[in-house]
C-alpha cells in the first residue's frame, strides 16, 4: 500500500511544512543572534503551533493518533518555550533541547510499555498487515531510537549547563540532526542489506 502522493494543490502546504522543519535547528543555530531569549522563546512558540496548524493533511492526522501523549508533547514543549518568552532566561532557552529529546523519550518510550511500538505504527501506515518479524524488529528499532533520545537528551543538558553559547548552538542546530540522518540512513542499510536477505534465507530455508 503505497502512500498517495500530494495533489497539486496541497504542494504549497508540504512545502510550507518542509519549511517550517527545518526552521527549527535554524533557529538554534542562529539563536544568538536574534536577539534575548525571550524572542527565541516566541519564535520556538510560534513554530511549533504554526507547524501544527499547517501539518493538517491526511498523513499528518494519521500521525497524530499513534499516540495519546502527542498533546501532552505539544503542552509540554509550549510551556517551555512560553516560559522561556516570559521569563527571558538563558538557562531556560539552553534546556529547550533537553525538554524536545525527553518529550520524545517519553512518547516512544510508552509505546514500548503500553504497545504497539512507535515505529511499528509507522510501519503499519505503509504496511497494514506485519509478519510478527517485522513486528519484532520494529520493537528494536523503537528501543534504539529511546537509546537515541535519553544520550541525545544528557549530551544537550551536558552542553546546556557547561558549554558555550557556540558549542550549544553548533550541537543543538547542527550535530545532533545529523545524528538522527545517519541513524536512520544507518537503520534503513542495515534492514536491506541484512535483514532482508536474512529473512529472505530463513523462508526459502
């Protein structure tokens, strides 16, 4: 089952949503430069809520049901970067990546309690009927990205309380997201180049 392509019509909203993706570690990258923190916190605030209303198309409201905590993500990043707006502190801002990488932990971390695992519903969108292999190694994918998140989450606290405004711009904005490209370029390798013949072996076997 393959996933229906945008019409023509909803090009400039997927562009606009792109868009707004990659905002995001621009604004970290640049956050020095745009001013006090708390415009930093209005800019973050805004993103996530425009992001949100723009994200409206088919394969984002699937998304949004995978999960019961993604209001409870969107709460919790909003008064972050609320209170990072109000209160104006630096201290606040620094932690704003600590804050995204734990909301993410928890997310996919209560899919592994609760079950199905997070990448599994992924998965499913594509593939509505999983062998239970395929389920299997969606738990383990699910498992390495918490791995991901929670040393994700002490390096960026470690960078936020110790660092310099560069190095926590330069991680936050830049090494950590291609962190997350080879991860997934790394997990996508690994599934065609290892566990497909594997499994492909274990059938005609």
């Amino acid at each position: 089952m393959q996933a229906t392509p945008p019409s023509r019509a909803q090009w400039p909203r997927h562009a606009a949503n792109v868009v707004l993706k990659l905002a995001y570690p621009a604004v970290i990258l640049g956050a020095w430069h745009i001013g006090a923190p708390r415009y930093v916190g209005i800019v973050l605030l805004a993103l996530l809520w425009v992001q949100r209303w723009i994200g409206t198309g088919s394969a984002t409201a699937r998304l949004r049901v995978l999960t019961r905590l993604d209001w409870v993500l969107a709460g919790l990043l909003t008064c972050s970067s609320a209170a990072i707006a109000i209160t104006d502190s630096e201290t606040l801002l620094r932690l704003y990546p600590v804050m995204v990488n734990a909301a993410l932990l928890l997310t996919f971390g209560a899919t592994l309690r609760h079950g199905p695992s997070m990448v599994e519903k992924f998965a499913r969108l594509r593939t509505p009927e999983l062998p239970p292999r395929a389920v299997l190694y969606t738990r383990r994918v699910t498992q390495v990205w918490c791995g991901f998140f929670a040393a994700n989450a002490l390096i960026a606290a470690l960078v936020a309380l110790y660092g310099s405004r560069q190095a926590w711009a330069l991680y936050n904005g830049a090494i950590a997201y291609a962190l997350v490209g080879l991860l997934i370029v790394g997990e996508i390798a690994y599934r065609k180049l290892v566990v497909r013949p594997y499994a492909g072996g274990a059938e005609a076997a």
